[in-house]
C-alpha cells in the first residue's frame, strides 16, 4: 500500500538547509500495525507528516496506492487527507466550545455531499462515547478527548490511521484504553501507523521501526505481538 | 446536486464560540449604517419641513431679496448681509406696471424683546404692510390687523405671534393693552392664527408690526429686507417673474442684467432651490457617515486577522481532515461577509427606529416633520455592508487559506 523509495526531507531556512530525513526506504502493508520509534528530534513526526500528506519530500518517491504523491495536487492531497488517512494527535486538537458529535462531524463537511449523521454517531459508539455526545470538548477528561479524537480519525473509514504520541498527555489508565481501541482498530483491517518514543506504547505495535537522526536504524517485527494477536484470533 | 451547508455550519459555529467578539466585530457596521440611515432621513425630513412652511406660504408668490445670486444658490441676504438697495418703492413701481401683480408687502425684521408687567419674551418683530394677511393668506384669531394709515403714518400697533401672546398674557386677552417692544410702547390690536413651526422661523414667535414702524422707528432704515408678490390667479409665473426683473432694473438704472443688485424667485424655484442646498448637504453628511462603515471595515478585518492567529491550529486540523484552501478561504469570507451583513441590518433597524423617533418627536413638538425612509438608503446600506465584508474578509482569508498544515498544527 505504502512504498517509500529513497525519501529525503530537507527543511530550509533562509541560506541553512537542514537535513531532517535520509535515505527512507520502507514498505508499509495492509493491515500493518506499524510502530515509527526514535527520541525526540530524530524525524519520527516529519516522516508520519509526509506519509499522511500533510507535508511533502525533497526528494526520492512516495507510493500510495500504487500512485506518485508527487504528483498530486493540492486539492487531491486534501481529499487523500480527508478519505484515505484519519490522524489522531498528541493534544487530541479537538474544536473548542464545540460537542463532541459536532467535533466527529468535522471531516465529514469536507468530503462533499451531505453529511450522513448515522456515520457520526458509529464512529462514537465504537469509542464508547455515546453518552457524551452532546458534551461540550472542554467538559472531557484527557482520555475521554483522545478518544473522541480516534472517532473523528476514524468517520470517513479511511486506510490508514496515524497516531502522533497518542498517549502523551494522558494516565496510564486512559493510555492503556487508547491502545486497545487502536488495536481493535487495527484487528478490524485498518492500518495503524504509530509514532511514539515510548517502548511501553509502541510495544502494542505489530513492527517497529526505529530512527535515529533522520535515518532508518531498525525495522523489526514485535514477535510479542504477533503471537498474542494469533492467540486473540484462535480464541 | 446539494448545496454545500459546510461553510455556513463552520460559520455558525465560529461566531457561536465568539458571540462577544462577533458582536463587537459588527458594531462599527451597525454605527455606521444607522448613521447613514438616519442623516439620510433627517435630511429628506428637514427638506419636507421647509418644502411644508414654503407651501403654506403659498405657491402664487413671488419674492424679491436685495443682493444678486447664482441661479440655483440663495442670495447674500440670506446668509445675514445688509444689503440696502431694494426700497418699498420698488413694489409700488412693479405693482404698477406689471399687471400680472394683484398685491405685495415690504417686509423688515429685528429682534424684539417685548415686555408687560414685568413679564418678558423675546421674539422678532416683523414690520410688513397692512395687505399682510392677503400675501401669506393667513388670518388673525382676535382683534385685527393694522390698516394702510396705521402704515402709512408709522403708528405703534402691534399683532401678537399666537406663542408670544400666550407667553405674556396666558390665556387672558391681550387685545387694547400696552406692550413694550424693545424701548417703544405699543398698542396689542390684535393676536394671530397660530400656524406652527416651520423652517428657519417660528412664526408663532412673532410679532407684526407697520412696515414703516418698523423702518422708521425701530431701525432707523429706508430699505427693505424682503419684498412678496402676489401673482394674479391663471397668471403666467414665470414671464412675470421676468417682468417684475425689467420694472426693478428700470427702478435701480441697471442695463446689463448680469450686474442685477437684486434676486427674484417664485414659490416654485425657492422650493428648488432648497432642495438641492438640503440635498447636498444631507449627501455630504452621509458621505461623512459612510467614512465610518470603512473604518467599520477595517475593524473587521483586523478581528478577523486576530482571529485567524487565534485559530491556526484550529485552521491546521481543518486541513489535516481535508479543508481545502478554498474551504477555509470561504469559511473566514463568509463569516466577514455575515458579521457585515448581520451588523448592516441591525444597523438599518435602528438608523430606521431613531429617525422614527425623532420624526415622532419633532411633529410633537409642532414641526410638521415627514418621516422619510428612501429604499434607495436601504439598497445601499445592505449593498455596502456586503462589499465592506467580502473587502474586509479577502485578505484575512488568503491568509488563512495560504497557512501551512503542518506550521498552523504546530503553532503555539
């Protein structure tokens, strides 16, 4: 689904060039649980950017779906965002003084014809936020508003999911919760693309890749849970 | 095909999270546009006003002021100059030679301060002929008015303006008392019909006393300040108009009309007259308000443009979900275009109520005051406020619209 060929990220200011991805080369399947680890600063978030279309490469080539990214427009790119990809970010950006369906409704306004109300309200009931869907987002406690986050990242049905450190800014009890809905997520044939430094969150990841300075120094299958997802599907 | 609801919903939603702001945002627009409203109005109000005292007068009057004029400007003596050169001989020459002519009057006029048993009421005194109530076709209440002798030998007899005698005498008769007017002491004969505010003058306010009374012994002049004709009914206006310039430069040995000290104007050209100087001036004030719609404009778009960096982030997840730059450029011009739109109708709601009041208040207090509302004010306000807002929002949006996903999501 996803095959990135020598990719390279520069970010130039004024005179200064500073390279920020080098040599990307990865493969991304169907149905992947992938986990993207590095410490801060390595380029984990740059590189999620450019596979969610929300930045674009120096250069090498982005493959999505057998197509070339770069040669998409913006107006295709926007609709890419808006169909094919849902993000879910660190802090949750939720419209504020706004209710939670209202908020799950939003990419939905954009994807032209009118808006089918029956997909708001599943994408709530599939985070179990039912009885909170006329709360106002600020009246949520942090977990209650990342998963509503997941909700919004999830109405359009789209491929691919991306998590920018979805359990930064929460408990370990709501952290824990966020996880499992994303490896329900993923279990029911969404891809999931997580971007975190913690070992504790990406270990719900089926494979890990690491960076470090930009460049790709491992990309392993996380055996752990491999066999606790065949084991969930045995039962 | 549907319509596209998203950007109304976005805007409703964003002005519902900011009602304050919204309003706030609106309230140059709503100033502005009822300021338009109401000077507009008041104008076309103040012109009904003095086209109502004009017409009562009569339209069957000619009048001549000393002092030359532009064709369609009023002459000097309008605006307080002295001008000496137009005599009551002029009208007795024009009322003989000009047929057309049935009737005129002298007119003087100074200020009076006209006093009994130590009660006082400042007034104008108006010195006119005895066929008075015949030019302006007006009558008295009780008594009577003064006779050509009373005119002709200067006597000191006084008919009261209808306020002026209320004011000194209540409601008891003021009719063989003496008053004092300035120093003189003068006979009351009788009180006029009151005929209301109007124009310039309130003529209830008045006093009326003999043309050469007023000459001679309250200023001390041999001139007059106004001369009024009446004009024989079916008779040709303006061909006697032209006839009464000929006796006046005969009278004045003027050879080149172009040198004429003098300006002659039927009922019908004043009222012209006073339509383009109200006009012109009500157009000027609104074009004075109309500054403050574009100062109104810029308010606009500089909450919008504080707006837009409140919400980058906000801008960032719109595009992060699939807003196009044309969906957020639309979302911030609607929004502009609706605060515009929404601050230019409540702003013609109460430009309309204020006018109201004030037409309310003025004809309670006498004036016969029109209330005015021209669609053509209400088409331009409505007009206006919708290229105000579209102008306003235009750079406000590019900006937002031109904002980076990935900067706007990361902006602090």
């Amino acid at each position: 689904m996803i095959e990135l060929i020598n990719l390279e990220k520069d970010y130039t200011n004024e005179e200064l060039v500073t390279p920020v991805l080098r040599n990307i080369n990865l493969k991304i399947a169907k149905g992947e649980f992938l986990a993207i680890m590095g410490p801060s600063g390595s380029g984990k978030s740059t590189l999620m950017h450019i596979l969610g279309f929300l930045d674009i490469l120096s250069s090498g080539k982005y493959i999505f779906q057998d197509k070339d990214v770069s040669s998409l427009d913006d107006d295709t790119l926007a609709i890419y965002r808006n169909q094919k990809v849902g993000f879910v970010f660190q802090s949750f950006n939720l419209l504020p003084k706004t209710s939670v369906w209202e908020n799950v409704r939003l990419p939905l306004l954009y994807s032209g014809g009118l808006v089918d109300e029956k997909k708001v309200d599943q994408a709530i009931a599939s985070v179990e936020l039912t009885h909170r869907s006329k709360y106002l987002s600020n009246q949520l406690s942090g977990g209650e508003k990342q998963r509503v986050a997941i909700a919004r990242a999830l109405v359009n049905n789209p491929d691919i999911i991306f998590a920018d450190e979805p359990t930064g800014n929460l408990d370990s009890r709501s952290g824990t919760q966020i996880m499992a809905i994303l490896q329900k997520l993923n279990a029911e044939g969404h891809t999931v693309i997580l971007v975190t430094h913690e070992t504790n969150t990406a270990k719900h990841a089926k494979r890990i890749v690491r960076i470090k300075d930009g460049e790709i120094v491992s990309d392993e299958k996380n055996d752990e849970q491999i066999i606790a997802a065949k084991t969930e599907l045995v039962k | 095909m549907h319509f596209d609801w998203h950007p109304v919903i976005t805007t409703w939603q964003m002005i519902r999270r900011n009602k304050m702001r919204s309003f706030l945002t609106s309230l140059g627009i709503i100033i502005g546009i009822s300021s338009v409203i109401i000077i507009i109005s008041l104008g076309a109000g103040a012109q009904s006003l003095l086209v109502n005292e004009i017409k009562s007068v009569g339209s069957d009057l000619i009048g001549v002021l000393p002092g030359a004029s532009e064709s369609n400007g009023p002459p000097a003596s309008v605006f307080g100059i002295n001008i000496t050169t137009l005599k009551y001989a002029d009208g007795q020459a024009i009322k003989s030679r000009v047929p057309e002519i049935v009737d005129f009057s002298g007119y003087v006029r100074g200020a009076a301060t006209v006093s009994i048993e130590g009660r006082k009421k400042e007034a104008s005194f108006v010195g006119v002929n005895a066929n008075y109530l015949n030019i302006e076709s007006t009558e008295v209440v009780s008594g009577r008015f003064f006779t050509n002798e009373e005119d002709n030998s200067a006597s000191r007899v006084v008919v009261l303006g209808s306020e002026v005698a209320e004011a000194l005498f209540n409601f008891s008769d003021p009719l063989d008392t003496h008053v004092k007017i300035n120093k003189e002491t003068f006979d009351v004969i009788g009180v006029m019909k009151s005929r209301g505010s109007g124009g310039f003058q309130n003529q209830d306010n008045e006093i009326y006393i003999p043309l050469n009374t007023g000459q001679k012994i309250m200023l001390g002049i041999n001139y007059i300040s106004l001369m009024r004709l009446k004009v024989a009914s079916g008779a040709d206006v303006d061909s006697t108009v032209e006839e009464v310039k000929k006796v006046l430069r005969d009278q004045h040995g003027i050879t080149d009309p172009e040198k004429d000290d003098f300006s002659v104007r039927s009922q019908v050209q004043t009222l012209d007259t006073l339509k383009t100087l109200t006009d012109a001036l009500s157009y000027f004030l609104a074009m004075v308000a109309g500054i403050s719609l574009i100062v109104g404009g810029i308010g606009i778009m500089n909450i919008m443009l504080v707006s837009i960096t409140e919400s980058t982030r906000e801008i960032g997840l719109r595009k992060a979900v699939g807003a196009r730059r044309r969906d957020i450029s639309i979302q911030y011009l609607i929004q502009t275009v609706v605060l515009s739109m929404v601050g230019g109708l409540l702003g013609i709601f109460f430009g309309v109520l204020i006018s109201w009041l004030v037409s309310v208040v003025a004809n309670y207090l006498g004036y016969a005051w029109d209330f005015v509302i021209t669609w053509q004010s209400v088409v331009l306000a409505v007009g206006f406020t919708f290229v105000v807002g579209l102008l306003s929002g235009w750079y406000p949006a590019k900006k937002a619209a031109e904002l980076n996903p990935i900067d706007a999501l990361r902006y602090e």
